[in-house]
C-alpha cells in the first residue's frame, strides 16, 4: 500500500468500514501480507481505525501482523497504544507449538548429524520424486540450512531459496554456507504458514519433518502448493515415532516411543505422520503422488551419531516436553530408560536401533 493520495486507498477504507459495520463485538484486520506501507496509508487506516474504536468503546479491533515484517507490529502497536479496544496480535509469536523446544542452539549439531545420516538415504530417494539439475527450488521450514547446502552442490539448482522462521538457525545456515563457498543460496526469514512468496516460482518444493510440528499441516501444506509451479513437485518427510525399534530391550523402547507420540500429540503435533503422507497430498491437491520409507539405523555409518540423536531425544522430550506437560517423576525415569535402552542397541555390537521416516512427493496438475 503505497499511494500518492488518500482517494487511491478509499476502496481499501470502503471495505475496512463495512466490516467495522457489520460487527459489535469484535473485528479482525489482518495485515500479515501487507509487506510495504507509506504514512499516506498508514494516516488512512488510523483514521478509520481510531474513529471505530471511539464509535464503539464495547467492540475490540484486533490488528493481525506478521514479525517477518519488522515493521509492522511496532507501527500499529503506537496506534494502540492509544485506544484500549484496539489492539495488535503477532500472528507467529508462537508460530508453530514445537518451536522452543527446538530452537535452542545446543540442538544444533544433533540437527546436522541427523540429516548426515537421512542423506545418505535421500540423495539416491530424491531422483525417484522428480529433483534434477537445473530447478528452481524452494526448502520451507530449511532450519539450520544444511539440507540446502547438500541440495546446492549435488543437485545444483539454478536458484535455491531456503525459508524459516527462526532468526538463530538461519544466522547459522547463512555461516555454514559461507564456510562452504555457497554464497547463492537466498537465506530467508519467512513465516511457512503465509509466505511472501509469489505463486508458481518453483520446479520442486521440499519440506522435511516439519509438517508434523504443525498443528494445522493443511495450512502448510497450502502454501507449499501455491508456490509449486503446475507440473512441478513438494517433497515432504515425516516421521512415525512409535515404530523407532531396538534389540536388545525392544519392550523398553517401544513403550518409551509410543510416548512420544503422545506426548507431541498433547502439544498438537503428529509424529506419526510419516504413513499419512499420501492421505495429506492428495487432500491438498496433487496428483501423481509417490510415497516410500526408509530406516535409518546404527549401521549408518558411526553408531555413536544415532547415539548422540537419541540422547538429544531424550533431553528435549523427557527433560523438557514431558516436564512442562507436568508428568510424575515415576513416569520420567521410566520415559528416559526407553531412550536409555535404545541407546544401549545403538552401541551395543550385536545390537540394532531404527527410526523410520517417510518420503513422500506429489505433482501440482497442470
């Protein structure tokens, strides 16, 4: 919103009032996509704005804004400050229910070993779901960046951009692609759920392990087909937490991993997403739907890395999750000995530890 005069924003100030109009409770502006505003546009909104709060003291305006427009928040939170019943909603202050737990930095290296040890499955999978040379590519939820930067030198798009929503994994991921001379791939901050990307830029959309710490995955899953171009391909890997195994102590773990998946399901997530991959793409849209799993095990390369993931499980599941759920400190000890155990079958020389993921892949119709 950017015009030279008042009369070009009055068709915007029209419909702002009839729905100001049509309600005595309370009202929702929602500015989440507005990514530029001049104060020729700005005076015109808190015009209308401050006049419905005072023709209506009993009715609440509630202005949505995004924090991947700096901006925004701070502007229109002057503007309430003002005006007890006007008042200014950061739309993805708490973005999706999983983010704390994974954005503390000590969880860093456990997210790059992780995805050292699902690359050696995906680097021979991704061809099967349609990625080649010479794309246009998109990772949504990218994190630490470094599925990005692996994409970047055996895939070699001709542009890659890698959004997230975390300021801190994206300083990193910008750090790690310096070290490894990537200096092309466009690092960006962005909320997945309302991208301020256009429509039907990119030949292959990934998304890995990120719809299941959505609560709402249908939202998401929205947007990454709105930006896949007709013909082209989303990518996505989930999990099914249950099914992590072990020997020896397999009752241990299976009861321990069963918890998880209740656990994540009492903060709305779904770790056991992974077999309802095809389910959701086809209700999104796309066609030409592939789906396969994989297990990564202890025999991927260097044991003591599924160990190290598993005890980054533990810390963040049981020492965190489990105790702001409020779980007993009996039901704890027990939760943390199935990470124990599994520990134990990942070192353990005769011993064999999994964790399945499913990769799934559909076609937006031409």
């Amino acid at each position: 919103m950017r015009p030279k005069s008042a009369h070009e924003m009055s068709h915007v100030i029209n419909v702002i009032k009839q729905s100001l109009n049509g309600s005595s409770s309370i009202v929702y502006l929602n500015i989440k996509r507005v990514t530029h505003l001049n104060m020729t546009a700005f005076h015109c909104l808190a015009d209308v704005l401050i006049s419905a709060s005072r023709a209506e003291p009993n009715r609440k305006i509630v202005i949505v804004t995004s924090s991947v427009i700096a901006w925004s928040a701070p502007l229109f939170e002057t503007l309430a400050a003002e005006q007890p019943n006007l008042v200014v909603e950061i739309y993805d202050s708490a973005f999706y229910p999983g983010q704390t737990f994974v954005e503390d930095e000590s969880f860093i290296p456990i997210l790059r070993t992780q995805t050292k040890m699902t690359w050696r499955h995906e680097r021979d999978i991704l061809p099967r779901h349609g990625l080649r040379q010479g794309l246009t590519i998109a990772d949504i939820c990218c994190g630490i960046g470094d599925f990005a930067t692996l994409i970047k030198r055996q895939f070699k798009p001709v542009r890659l951009v890698a959004l997230d929503h975390s300021k801190k994994s994206l300083e990193y991921a910008r750090r790690v692609a310096a070290e490894f001379g990537l200096s092309t791939i466009e690092y960006t901050y962005g909320d997945a759920a309302q991208m301020l990307l256009a429509d039907n830029q990119f030949d292959f959309v990934t998304c890995r392990h990120s719809l299941q710490i959505f609560d709402r995955p249908d939202i998401l899953l929205r947007e990454l087909y709105r930006i896949c171009k007709p013909g082209g391909r989303v990518y996505i890997t989930n999990e099914k937490n249950s099914h992590c195994l072990g020997e020896p102590h397999s009752e241990s773990i299976r009861w321990t991993y069963e918890q998880v998946a209740k656990l994540f399901s009492h903060f709305d997530m779904d770790v056991e997403m992974g077999p309802k991959s095809r389910r959701l793409l086809n209700d999104a849209g796309f066609d030409d739907i592939k789906v396969e799993s994989f297990m990564v095990t202890n025999l991927d390369g260097d044991p003591r890395d599924f160990a190290d993931v598993i005890e980054a499980w533990e810390n963040v599941y049981a020492g965190q999750m489990a105790v702001r759920r409020g779980d007993p400190p009996d039901f704890i000890r027990r939760f943390r000995q199935g990470f124990k155990d599994h520990v134990l079958a990942a070192l353990h020389p005769k011993g064999y530890a999994g964790w399945p993921i499913w990769a799934a892949s559909g076609r937006k119709p031409y």
